[in-house]
C-alpha cells in the first residue's frame, strides 16, 4: 500500500461513464423470423425451426427493424452505412440455442452521431439536488448503433432446494439496437438524463414502445474514475455493468460503482491500474455490484460474418422515408411548446415527459383558440390529473382538445370565472355528451349587471383606503384583496369587471 493512500485527505477524480443500451424495436415479428413479439405469452409458444436455431432452416430479414433502425440514426444525427452486414457472434449461454447471435461487428447500420442532454449545474444548497440550467445542453457524442436479435429469458427455479434452469425462448430472435455512447458522461444524473432523453425519441418515433418494466430498453454502462494523485491521473479499470432495467438502477448502479472503485483505489494504490476489465451485475435488492467475470475483448467472440444473410443496402427511399419519419422528436417539440407558445420551461418538460399524444392533445387546443398559458395550467391542472387519477392515456380522456378549448375561451370572454369553468368541467366529465354552453347553463349563472358592480366597488374603497393608497402608489396587484372581498358579498360578480371598474375608480380619486 502507497502512503498517501493512508492519509485521509480526498483525491479529486472525474467520473467516466459510457453507456450501452439495448432498445427493442417495436415490430409485430422477430428479427430473422415471422414469430410474434408480443409480450407476456406462454413460455416457449413463439418459436419456430430459425429461433430455435434448428438445422437446415434459414433466416429471412425483418425489413421493418432496418426501417425502425434507419429512423432511428437519422434521429441521432447519425452516419447511415450505405452498406450493413451481419456476423455471428460466438455466444456461450444456454438462451441462444444457434451457439450464436447474430449482430453487427464491423459494418453497423449507424456510425457516429451525437444527443444532447441538459447540463446540471450544482446547486449552493447541497441539500437541493443539482438542477437544470436553462438553455444549455452537453453534448455526447455516440459511437455507434446496430441491430442484432435478442436472447431468450433463463429462468431459475431454486424452489424446495431444487435448482434447475428454464429456459423461455419467446424473446429470442427479437430485434434490438444497440446504441452504443462515447464516455462523455461524466455522472449518474447524467447517465438518467441521457437514457431518459433516449428512451424518450424512441417513444415518440415509434421505434420502441420504451417499457421498461418489460425490458423494451436494457443498459449496460462502462464506469471508471480518473483519479488526481501527485500530479498524475491515474485511471481505475473499466467495470462493466451489466442489465440495468430502470432509471433508478442505472443511477444507484453507477453511484455504487464509483464508490466502490474510489475504495478500492485507495486500498490498492497505483497496482489498481493494471487489473484488467471487469463485467460486473448490479443486485437491485442488495444495492451493490458482484463480480461476474473477467471482461472478454472483441476477439473472445470471435465474430465472423453470416453466410444466410445477405448485406443490406440502404435505398434512397428508405433514406427518404428516415428522415421524413424522425422529425417529430421530443426537442422539436420542445421548441415549439417554449418559443412559438411561451410555455414555461418547467410545464413545458411536464407535458413533453407526458408523451407525444398529451403535447398533440395541448397544440390541439392552442389551435381552437385557447391561449396557450391557460391551455397549459388546466393540462397540469386538471387533464393530467384525470389521467393519472384514472391510469388512462389521453386518447381516453373523454373530453375532446376543441371542446375544452371552447370552455376555457369562455373564462377569455367573461362569460364564466376559472371555478364555474371548473363546475362546468366537472359536469362535462359526469356526462361527455353535454355541451361547454350547456354546461354553463346548468351552473345557474346569473349575470351581474355593471350598476350593481359599480356599488359593490364604491363601498369596498370606502372601505379600504390602505388598498387604495397602495394601487396608488403603483402596486396594482394590491387591487385583488377588494376582488376577493367582492365575491364574499356577491359570489356572480365577475371578478375580472370587478378589477377592472375597481382600478378606473381609484385612477380618478
Ligand atoms: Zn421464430
């Protein structure tokens, strides 16, 4: 052991993090096969003599998962190969029964290519996690992507002291693509953010349904420090870790592994270095990582390009078609929602979070004539609400974009204040079939004429010279204490007249 490793000062260290993930591709069939991927079948039921990887049969391409893959690249900002081909990779586990997996080695689909995730600035207050700047994004840049089928799914049975494997081969064969980052990520909240931003241009594309209780997006991340010490910097082996399933996985996962390489670091000094990689498992029950072996390197796969298949070239439809496709991403609607809208940045991420249907469901509004400021507050207000109160997706929301726009117009009108138009919701949601007019109609609105509101105003001023003083010393907003006494005394008084007769009053005291 080194001296310093035994003094307690910290040594500075940056975090390196690259990450690895597999995302399904949303196809009715597999890979090289015309077996069903849907999810949660009977064990073994979607099989044929190709995933099976039975002698004589032979592999036909799924020509929808290079569709999905190209869709994909262009999306990233990728390089599309004009030419791809597929090679075997020597695969030693028993839920793959060809003895192979067919992937991409030398000639991928995607080269290159970069997303841009928000940068984190550290907060003054420790206790405050650190939060988002505005406008800045970091850049990383990716390596590359491709296509390959999945395993199947080993199940262990350790019941009643017995310990046999099942296997379950309704997966393998199923398309993924692999997307594979430069380590420019440099925490766990960047490594959430990046996979967050990722899985989330592939929900809005398409190109996978992004469930990850259902395994439709695995990560594996390469973690290592470089660690400052007596003027060098001394880089930990890489640790990879493997199937990381959840956001929260990936972020305890990596928090973990840097913990544990910095210990151990300090444990072992400068000898550290030249341990080779390691392929680690994150234990979500234990919260910790278990060695699980020695890293292989390329050549231990021992790739070699597929004799059944043959290599695909990309047309220039289907580059067309990619293109045109992979432009409704999350940040292009982003922009839409902060600078056409002016949507507040934080509602805007909400909504944009929701899903491409819910912001679709909100410009639906916008285009009906509600203004967007309002259109936002009752879509965090009250629609997400319902869905979540619900468990319902938009599409199921029994109130349609335009009719709801009609109602919030009709607080823009003065026809109702913001709670009517709430009764009114409410009775729209009881019974969809009524009308926004309807609905109002049924509140018993009685209209205050403006003599009456006039009278209600004299006596409120009279009452409250320090509001008047205030309104007149320039504070305006002093003027809704008298609004909020109004609807005490008169509940039908339009709070928006009332303000304004209030404020004309006092302009000519
Ligand atoms: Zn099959």
């Amino acid at each position: 052991m080194s001296d310093s490793a035994s003094t307690n000062s910290p040594l500075a260290y940056r975090i390196v993090i690259g990450l690895e993930v597999h995302v399904q591709l949303k196809t009715e069939t597999k890979l090289f096969c015309r077996c069903s991927t849907r999810f949660g079948q009977s064990p073994n039921t979607q099989v044929c003599p190709v995933c099976l990887g039975l002698p004589g049969s032979l592999p036909v391409l799924n020509l929808h998962a290079i569709e999905l893959a190209a869709r994909a690249g262009e999306a990233l900002h990728c390089e599309l190969a004009s030419f791809t081909k597929w090679d075997r990779k020597n695969y030693f586990y028993p839920d793959l029964p060809k003895g192979y997996q067919t992937s991409q080695f030398d000639l991928p689909i995607c080269v290159g290519g970069y997303l841009d995730i928000p940068i984190r600035v550290p907060s003054d207050n420790a206790a405050d996690a650190a939060t988002l700047s505005e406008n800045m994004v970091k850049r990383i840049r990716l390596v590359r992507a491709h296509l390959e089928e999945d395993a199947g799914k080993s199940m262990h049975d350790e019941r009643a002291g017995r310990a046999d494997t099942r296997i379950d081969l309704n997966r393998a064969g199923t398309p993924l693509l692999e997307i594979v980052s430069e380590p420019d990520l440099s925490s766990a909240e960047e490594a959430k953010d990046y996979l967050t931003e990722l899985r989330l241009i592939m929900v809005y594309l398409g190109i996978s349904d992004g469930n990850m209780q259902e395994g439709s997006l695995r990560a594996d991340a390469n973690v290592n420090l470089h660690i400052e010490r007596d003027g060098k910097t001394i880089p930990t082996p890489i640790v990879e870790i493997k199937n990381l399933n959840s956001f929260r996985s990936v972020e305890r996962a990596i928090d973990y592994e840097v913990e544990r390489q910095y210990r151990e670091f300090l444990r072992t000094g400068l000898a550290m270095g030249q341990s080779p990689k390691q392929t680690r498992g994150w234990d979500d029950v234990l919260g910790q990582t278990d060695l699980q072996r020695e890293k292989e390197e390329a050549a231990d796969y021992r790739y070699f390009p597929c004799p059944d298949l043959v290599p695909v070239q990309l047309t220039e439809q289907q580059r067309e078609a990619a293109k045109h496709e992979s432009q409704f991403t999350p940040d292009r609607y982003r922009n839409v929602l902060l600078h056409t809208h002016a949507v507040k940045e934080t509602d805007a991420e909400i909504l944009i979070q929701q899903g491409r249907d819910v912001v679709d469901y909100f410009l639906e509004m916008v285009r009906a004539g509600a203004t967007p400021k309002r259109a936002s507050a009752w879509m965090l207000q009250d629609v997400l609400r319902h869905l979540n109160d619900q468990r319902v997706p938009i599409d199921r929301y029994p109130i349609a974009a335009p009719k709801l726009a009609e109602l919030l117009m009709a607080i823009e009108q003065g026809k109702v204040d913001t709670s009517q138009a709430k009764q009114a919701l409410a009775k729209i949601l009881d019974d969809p079939s009524i009308g926004v007019a309807a609905a109002i109609e049924s509140l018993g609105i009685v209209r205050v004429d403006v003599s009456e509101m006039e009278t209600l105003c004299r006596e409120l001023l009279a009452e409250n010279p320090d509001v008047v003083d205030k309104v007149k010393a320039g504070n305006t907003k002093a003027v809704a204490a008298l609004v909020g006494q109004a609807k005490k005394r008169n509940r039908n008084a339009d709070p928006r007249v009332l303000q304004e007769i209030c404020l004309k009053m006092i302009a000519s005291m």
